[in-house]
C-alpha cells in the first residue's frame, strides 16, 4: 500500500515571518501617514462653502477680536431648533468657534431638554428677568453675562401676499443682525468694567426710564446692551461732569441751559469729552443755549423745522435715505440699506467760517433730505436738500491735559426717531447703536460689522399645481419605481 504523499510548502517559516512582518510594517505605516494627515489637516485646512449662507465670511474685525480673545467664553445657544432661523444661526456661532476654539458653543433645546434648560434658567436667573423671548443665545465670560434675545437677530418687513385667494401680510425677513449682535455681545462680556454714560437731565429730556410712547427707555435698554453703564446727571450748582464719564448724552431739552452749565459742558468736550445731542422741536420758541455752544464747534443749528411731503407717511415724519457720496463710518452700514425715519427735524449742518484755523474741529454731514424739503421758518420757503445731523471730531487741544484723546460729537436734530414709539422704525435703533460706538471709539462694533441681506425662495402655486404636485410625489414617483423594478424582474425571469 502506498504512502499519502506529504504536503510541501512553497515557502520556509522563514519566507512566510518574513512576509508577515512586512505585511505588519506597511499596516503600521498606513495607519501612521493617516494619523498624520489627520493631525495636519486639523491645524492647517482650507474651509470651502458650499451653500450661498456660508459664503458671508466674518469681517475682518469679527475676526481681529475673536484671535485676540485669552479668556474662555461659554455661548449658551437657548433655542428652538424648528424656528427657521436656528440653523443660520448656529453656523454663525460655529464659525466663531472655528476662528478661535476658546469659544465655546452648545445647544440647548427648551421644549426637549427640560433638565439642561432648567439648569440654564437657574444659573442666569438674574439676568433673565424681564426677559420673556423663549430663544436667547447667552454669551458668558468669567461671570459677566449677555444675553442677546432671538427676537431681535432678524429686521422684518411686512409683504402683500395671496393665500388661498386672498391678500394678506405676511412678515417677510430682510435682515440678518447676528454678527453684528454677537460681536457686540463678546465685546460686552469679556471686557472687565462697563463704561459709565452721563445722561443728563433737568432740562425737559427724554425720561430715559419711561416706557411710554415718548419716553427713552428702549434707548437706554440699548446702551446697556452695549455694556454701558446708564447714570442720570445734572450740572446744577457746583456740579460737574464726572471725571469716570465716557460720554454726555443731552436727548432733547426743551428748556434753557444755565451759562456755568454750558461751561461746565464746553470744559468737558475740550478736554476731549464725547457728546450725543439730539435736539428737540418743542425748543424752537424757546432756545436752550446749545445753539451757541454747538457753534462753537462748528455745528449751525437751523431755525424752524424740515418738511418732506414726497417722503413722508404722515406729514411731519421724513424718510431719509441720502447719506452722502461717502458715508460717514456712523451711517456706512445704513447706506443703501436701511434708511432713517425722524419726526420734524430740525437742520443741523457744516458751520461755513471763512479761512478756519488748522485746529477747527472737522464736521461731517451723515444724512440729508430730498432737494423738495422745505424749512418753515424761512421766507421765501428755502429748498433743500438739508442735512439733518452731522459728526465733529477734533484732536487734542494744545495746551490741555487729557487722557481721553479726541473730541466727538455726533448732533442730531430731532430727539424724537428715537423714542420707544419710534426707535424700532427703519434703521433708527441701528444709527444709534453706530454713534455710540463712533463716539466711544469701539470700531468692532462698527466698522465692517453690518447687517447681513436674508435671501428668500417662495413658490407660488395654484390648487390645481399644487394638486398635479401632490400626486407627482405621492404616485407617479413610486408608481414608476415600481414599474422598473416589475420589468427588471421579469427580464430575470425570462
């Protein structure tokens, strides 16, 4: 009987460890080139955007503060993921945390994560009251706390539409604030003390805490948010402005200014003092003594009060949308978007002083009226067009100490587009957000940190479309998946 024949190998133990530690190196190598491509692209990468949204880069001082952020800052995103606007919003913040990774980003949903969202509502429960908006995003640094409202991320407009053959209206998004809110909002937090600013009274102001329809509380409500601090003041007696004031606001006196009140107030803009004055039409009969002072910094204050029937609703309101060849920083981010809405203006313009010395104080007209406005104190009726505020900056007075650098001064000649009626009206609140932080030099807030456009894709069907629709998706669709998938079938059969 014959043996099995033995089986031979075609390769030694040898050959075959051989093989197998090669087969183990080159493993090791190509999990190892992958970790390091994986370490390199995390630290060096090129981001494409692939939708239109994501194609707004952040501007450039968005960018310049958040590089030079050393402090953590929690962002607490406080919302709704079904409102239309949370997706935007949190690539927005996502985009912060990709400049600089101390930006911390989470999401908390309100309706589904109800023990997260109590935690929330129980850590900042002291900078939520009053606030009733259910979507908040909440920025914090280190204790100090913002808290920016959903509400008022976006700018609507009202649209006449057709529903089910009916007209209504419909509020249709325009603008996009959250850049502009979110850098603000980091600013406020991450610096250590709030600027003080005086707002002074005593002379028929704007009552900056009242709620009524000509009261400034919605004003101050927006300065604080600005991480400002609001202080009533009054230059009564021996008082003077304080030295810790980072700006003077006068909104709208109607009665007159001592002369040491006036002094006190020159004193302080000479010494390199910021100043927000917005004049009042009820001051007309009876002047206040800020003309004079004004013109001393070469500000003429009109006479009489502007009229603008073809862009006026109601008669003694203008819509303003001139604001110049080369707008102003203060207006910049209004120009050819939002336009301004002031209730009879006063004209407040270029002071013309012949052969002015090389230290006069530089004023700059931001916004005019059409060249059909008409002043009424003037006869014959002078035409426009007028201008109705101006910014002045002047630098350091020779001979004078000061540690707060140049004088500015933005003037205004109606207090009224700024009321709690009137503020939300077309770009007013945005113009006072812009001179406050012109006047107090803050150029993040700013400078290239404007609103971003809200594009929109309506499709506007007929019943009988939108019938033809329904069944495209409901039968035609399946019903011709199903037919191809039949005749595959049968063609294997055959």
């Amino acid at each position: 009987m014959s043996e099995a024949p033995k089986t031979r190998f075609s390769f030694s133990a040898a050959r075959r460890w051989m093989l197998r530690l090669d087969y183990a190196v080159r493993t090791v190598a190509v999990l190892a080139v992958v970790v390091m491509v994986n370490y390199l692209a995390a630290r060096w990468y090129v981001r494409v955007p692939l939708s239109a949204a994501a194609r707004q880069p952040l501007s450039a001082l968005t960018t310049g503060l958040l590089r030079s952020l050393t402090n953590d800052v929690l962002v607490t995103l406080y919302y709704d993921p079904q409102d239309p606007f949370f997706t935007t919003i949190r690539a927005l913040l996502r985009e912060y945390q990709n400049v600089n990774p101390r930006v911390q980003v989470t999401a908390v949903d309100p309706l589904w994560d109800t023990g997260e969202a109590q935690r929330i509502k129980s850590r900042y429960a002291a900078q939520l009251i009053g606030v009733t908006n259910k979507n908040l995003v909440i920025f914090d640094c280190e204790g100090r706390v913002k808290v920016v409202p959903g509400n008022g991320l976006v700018d609507y407009t009202l649209e006449l539409t057709e529903e089910e053959g009916q007209q209504v209206f419909r509020r249709k998004p325009v603008l996009f604030l959250g850049e502009k809110l979110f850098t603000a909002a980091l600013l406020t937090v991450t610096n250590p003390r709030p600027l003080t600013v005086c707002y002074l009274t005593g002379h028929g102001e704007h009552n900056p805490e009242d709620a009524g329809e000509s009261g400034y509380l919605k004003f101050t409500a927006l300065l604080r948010q600005n991480y400002l601090d609001v202080q009533p003041v009054q230059l009564l007696g021996t008082n003077a402005v304080p030295p810790d004031c980072a700006l003077v606001i006068v909104a709208g006196p109607v009665a007159p200014f001592s002369e040491a009140e006036l002094e006190r107030l020159d004193d302080y803009l000479r010494q390199g003092g910021r100043g927000l004055v917005l004049l009042n039409f009820n001051s007309l009969k009876r002047p206040t003594g800020l003309e004079r002072l004004l013109a001393g910094w070469g500000v003429d204050v009109g006479q009489g009060t502007i009229a603008d029937p073809a862009r006026s609703f109601r008669g003694s309101d203008i819509v303003i949308e001139d604001f110049g060849p080369r707008p102003h920083p203060i207006v910049k981010p209004l120009a050819g978007v939002l336009p301004l809405h002031v209730i009879l203006p006063r004209p407040v313009s270029r002071l013309n002083v012949p052969n002015p010395p090389a230290d006069a104080p530089r004023v700059e007209e931001l916004a005019f009226t059409s060249a059909a406005a008409t002043l009424s104190a003037s006869e014959p009726r002078r035409r426009g067009p007028f201008s109705v505020a101006v910014a002045v900056e002047k630098g350091r007075v020779a001979g004078v100490a000061s540690e707060r650098g140049s004088t500015r001064l933005v003037v205004a000649g109606d207090s009224w587009f700024l009321t709690n009626h009137q503020i939300e009206s077309a770009g007013n609140r945005d113009f006072l957000n812009a001179a406050v932080n012109w006047l107090l030099d803050r150029p993040q807030l700013l400078e290239g940190v404007g609103p971003r456009p809200v594009s929109e894709y309506r499709v506007t069907l007929t019943r009988s479309e939108f019938r033809w629709v329904q069944w495209m998706l409901l039968a035609a669709l399946p019903g011709g998946v199903l037919v191809l998938g039949g005749l595959v079938w049968l063609r294997r059969r055959s």
